[in-house]
C-alpha cells in the first residue's frame, strides 16, 4: 500500500477549515492513498490542566507528564480530540475510524531514556502495523491519538510528532506535518523567507541558534530520524493554504521539505 502519514498539530486543528478534510478524503478516494491521521491537542490538554488547577511545565518542548497529569492528557486526546477528527472526516464524506494508540497495544511503548525528568513520556518501540491495515481495508482512515503501553500496561504521553514518525517508518509511508505557517523560515532583511527545502544539517544549527525553538524541535527530529530510517519524504506544509495537502501528495513545491543531503534554498 502507498501510506501517507499526516500529524495534524493540537495547535492547529480546531481552526482547520473543512476543505482540509475534504482532501484527506479526496487522496484516499482518488489518489489512491491511505491516509493515517495523527493528532495532538497540546493546546485543549493545557487549557483543562490550567482550569482543574494543575501545574505543567515543558523540556524541549515536551511535556512533563505525572501520572496526573497524564490522566488529563489522555482525556482530551483519546476523547474529545480524537472524535472530533472523525467528525470532522464523516462530515467530509470519508469514514474514518478513531483510537488510541493504547488501543490493541497499536502503540508499543518505553519511557523516554535520555530525559527522565519528563515522567511518563514515552517512545514507541513497536507500530502493530497489521492492526492499521484492517482499520484501512474495510475502507477507513485510522485517526490515531499519541498514547502508548509497555507490556506492563503503563502508558505514555507520546509526543505527536514522534508518534507519528514511528508510524512512518513502520510503514515505510511518506510524512506530512501541519502547521499554522508555511514552514521553516529565516529572517532575512526584516523579511522571513520560507525555507522550500532544508538539510538535517541546516536544521541543527537553527536549532542551535535557536532559529528552530519550542514545539518545531520535536518536528524536526522526528523527521530526520525518519528518514534516517528509511522514509521517502517529509514535509512541514501549512494546511490552511488551499490545497496544500494536494500540492504535497502530487509532488509540488509547498512547505518546507527535510532532507537528509547538502542542497537548500528558499522561496
């Protein structure tokens, strides 16, 4: 099958207008690709920590995640966020399916290593892409909210970003990350000038000049540890452009586009 993986920020969504979905159902039924939406709800998962009076705090932007906390996150994810894509997929005429990635261990999960100080925030270790495959054979699009369990059943915040990476490779898909902006930019002469491609290397200095800060950092690791695992393409495109989606599924220059080699220029 050709998959495409498309991480719709928490950040985004809720503004997305309905054209959007349309074209997710558009490449599914006429570009005869299967669509795997994966979401976030960064911004919903925050409001509610702050009105229930619970404090969090962010690493790189990551989330701290208690198991307080992760009880909240888990909530708004796998629950209203997760629905509401469906929704808005049925309403554009697609059936789509929505789970988290708890759900049939879709989601095989460990605690992040290198940084315990984030609690229970994990990594996926293993994708039960067979799982995907009957979600897309009866003709759906899997809607998948970032939560993960290790054998033990302790589950895990998992960033969105990275989730949805790990999907991509498991399933050698093409990765797609929407945003509210065009991409990657630089300032240059008082004007920003989006980055159309951009190399693993120029990623890690802006992230070192702190060009590249908060929630991209986590955007633009899981797409160069992507396509160091073998994924064909990565994109950061902005999904309220008209047929951005479309642009990027038939191969025409929208967003930023992460590479793994030296060329970069801008648009």
């Amino acid at each position: 099958m050709d998959y495409l993986v498309i991480k719709c920020g928490g950040s985004v969504f809720e503004s997305l207008p309905q054209s959007f979905y349309e074209n997710i159902v558009y490449v599914q039924n006429e570009l005869n690709l299967k669509p795997i939406i994966v979401h976030g709800g960064g911004p919903l998962i925050s409001s509610l920590l702050t009105k229930l009076g619970v404090e969090t705090t962010f690493v790189n932007g990551l989330r701290v995640t208690t198991n307080e906390v992760l009880d909240i996150v888990e909530m708004v994810l796998s629950g209203s966020v997760n629905k509401r894509v469906v929704r808005h997929l049925i309403e554009a005429g697609g059936m789509a399916f929505g789970a988290s990635g708890i759900d049939g261990s879709l989601l095989k999960a460990e605690q992040v290593r290198d940084c315990p100080e984030l609690g229970f925030v994990g990594e996926v270790v293993q994708v039960k892409v067979e799982l995907l495959d009957q979600i897309i054979a009866q003709g759906h699009i899997p809607v998948i909210s970032p939560l993960g369990i290790d054998e033990r059943g302790q589950r895990y915040n998992i960033n969105g970003d990275t989730a949805a990476s790990a999907i991509a490779k498991a399933l050698g898909a093409r990765l797609c990350f929407i945003s509210d902006i065009p991409g990657i930019y630089m300032n240059e002469n008082n004007e920003k000038k989006t980055l159309y491609k951009v190399t693993k290397a120029e990623v890690e200095e802006m992230m070192h000049n702190q060009v590249i800060t908060g929630g991209m950092i986590p955007k633009v690791k899981a797409a160069i540890d992507g396509l160091a695992h073998g994924i064909p393409e990565a994109s950061i495109i902005n999904g309220f452009t008209k047929d951005a989606l479309l642009d990027f599924c038939k191969g025409k220059e929208t967003g930023t586009k992460i590479i793994l080699g030296e060329e970069v220029y801008s648009v």
